[in-house]
C-alpha cells in the first residue's frame, strides 16, 4: 500500500486540531462489520491522545458486500452538509447492527435533523459524488477494505488494536 494519496483538508471530516502532531486517517465503510469493530478502538485513541491527534474519516462504502454502506454514507453526508457529521457517524455504527433504508431517517431525527429530507437525500444519491471522490482517494493508494488507517500519512497494516495503533502511533512521532 501506498502512503495518503489525497491530503487531509478542510473538506475532511476531521476531529481534533489541523495542528496536531498525529493524524489519524481511517477509510471507512459503516455497515462493515470490522469498521463496527475499529469504532470503539477509535473512539479510544481520541480519548487516549486527545488534542495531539487529530482523527479523518473518509467514506469507502463496500458496496458489493454490504448493501447498505452507500445508503449510510449518503445519511452521513446528509448530516455532514447540516453540521452533524460526527452525531451521525456515531449513531450509524453504534446501530450498525440494525442499519436498513427504514431507520437512516429516524438516526437523523435521532441527531437532531429532519428525518424525511435525509430519506430524500439518500434515495436521490444527493452526495453520491463527495462518496465516490473519497473511495477514489483511498483506492489511489491502495485501499481495497475497511477499516484502512494511515498514521501521519504512512498506511497502517497492522492489527486494530489499541495496543497494536498506539505503538504505531508513538513510534511515528
């Protein structure tokens, strides 16, 4: 795998300082069950490293494996284009066991957003193209599954572990 193809931006979904010593890239799909898996991990390191890392997430929906990646993504960037991104990508993996068309709009009433307008928004693919540029990023560099993490740039192939990315962490600061 290659190192980060695309740089991080302003039109990143990012959490923590653009000044932070880390950053922390994850190419994501939100129905895969190890992306599922790697959220609490995440959610861990945040907490661990807090303003010295800075955390990406990127869309790279499966779609040939799991149905409901693209529809998910489209509920994130729905919510994303309202200011609720980082609610949304919370409540689609910690109900990602129960992910369908049916319950995307309640997620978003659930956040605080208009449930209806996020069933439109999904079924009219209305950011199906702000999807495709971030899969076509982590596929420049080698991205073929989820969860793939790159640590200040430098692709990450190791176990997803706390123990396993914080080591891999220090050892690239």
């Amino acid at each position: 795998m290659k190192r980060l193809a695309v740089a991080v931006s302003n039109e990143d979904h990012c959490q923590g300082p653009a000044t932070a010593e880390i950053t922390l890239v994850e190419y994501g799909d939100f129905q895969c069950p190890d992306a599922g898996r790697a959220y609490p991990m995440v959610k861990k390191l945040q907490k661990h490293y807090g303003k010295r890392m800075r955390f990406v997430f990127r869309n790279f929906p499966l779609n040939d494996i799991h149905p409901m990646a693209e529809p998910a993504a489209e509920a994130a960037e729905f919510a994303a284009a309202q200011g609720k991104f980082w609610e949304m990508h919370d409540a689609l993996y910690e109900n990602q066991d129960r992910l369908s068309l049916g319950i995307l709009g309640r997620l978003a009433e659930s956040v605080g957003l208009d449930g209806d307008a996020a069933d439109e928004a999904v079924e009219n693919g209305e950011f199906a193209d702000r999807i495709e540029q971030d899969a076509e990023g982590g596929t420049e560099c080698g991205v073929h599954g989820t969860p793939t993490f790159f640590i200040n740039g430098a692709p990450y192939e190791g176990e997803w572990t706390f123990a396993d990315l914080s080591a891999a962490i220090d050892g690239a600061v």
